[in-house]
C-alpha cells in the first residue's frame, strides 16, 4: 500500500513542475498583449490630437482668408493698399501652409513608425500562437504521460492487492486467486 501514495506525490510532483511554468508563460503572455493593446490606444488618442492640432491650423487659415477677404472689401479705395493685403494673406498662408505641410508629414511619420511597430507586434503575436500551439502539445503529451502512469499505478495496486490475498489465502489453505 506504500506504492500508491508515492506515485501520487510523484505525479503531482511532475505536474507542478511541468504544469506551472507552462502557466507562468502563458500569464505573462497575456500581460504583455494586454500592454500592447494599451500602447495602441495611446497611439490612436496621439493621433486624434493631432488630427485636431491639423483642424485648428486649417479653421485658422479660413480665419486668416476670410478677413482678408473682408479687408479687401472694405478698403477698395486704394488699390496699392489692397495689393499690399493680398501680398500679406498670402505670404500668411504660404506659411500656414508651410505649418500645415509639416504636420502632415509628421502625421504621416507617425502613421509610419505606427505601421512598423503594429508590423512587429503581429510577427510577435504569430509567435505567441506558435508557443501557445507547442505548449498545448506539450500539455497533450504531459497529460498523456500521467494517464499512463496512472493507470501502470492502477495496475501496479491490483498486482499487489492479489499478490496479498494470495498470501493471505495460502496461508488460510484456499485456493489462489487468479
């Protein structure tokens, strides 16, 4: 009878050492893809803010052509005067669109450097399911291990209980037990 509960200490022995780093890992994993998903969604909130800061300098460029429109209106009498205003809204578009071209084309860096690391992140995550696929094997194959030697266990306990009542049999003068 002291086979069977050093068996079970075995076993739960081999499945502590086995089952829990293989836990570890998969918790970690689900930490880390739960960091990237934090990590995107702060990418996108830069994005809208940007998107905004992009909004604000076109509203104030319509500000900017819109007073000048309302300028040129108002001082027809002297046309050198309104040349001079044309000359100055559209040096002071120019630069707004100088502004607006270089938040563009930071946005779209942004946008680049995003793409690249949303490129990584799924190379990391084809990974993550190939270790997932390799550690459900390995679960498969450990479960399958402990099953067997359960039942060899098993076996191993009615082995020895007849062999008992055999000896116990003979030495009571019955027949064996088969």
């Amino acid at each position: 009878m002291t086979g069977l509960p050093t068996t079970l200490i075995e076993l739960a022995g081999y499945g502590l050492f086995i089952v829990a780093p293989i836990v570890g890992g998969l918790i970690k994993i689900r930490m880390d893809l739960k960091a990237d998903r934090d990590h995107a969604k702060a990418t996108r909130q830069e994005i809208a803010a940007t998107r905004k800061e992009v909004s604000a300098a076109v509203g104030k460029i319509n500000e900017v052509h819109e007073q000048t429109v309302n300028d040129h209106q108002a001082s027809k009498t002297n046309l050198r005067d309104d040349l001079d205003t044309a000359r100055d809204a559209a040096s002071a578009t120019h630069d707004g669109l100088s502004e607006i071209r270089e938040i563009a084309r930071d946005i779209q860096e942004r946008q680049m450097a995003q793409g690249r690391e949303i490129g990584g992140m799924r190379a990391d995550m084809s990974g993550v399911r190939a270790d997932m696929t390799g550690l459900r094997s390995d679960l498969t194959g450990v479960s399958k291990e402990l099953h067997d030697e359960r039942q060899r266990s098993i076996e191993t306990d009615a082995s020895l209980w007849r062999a008992i009542n055999n000896q116990l049999g003979q030495q009571r003068g019955d027949s064996p037990a088969g």
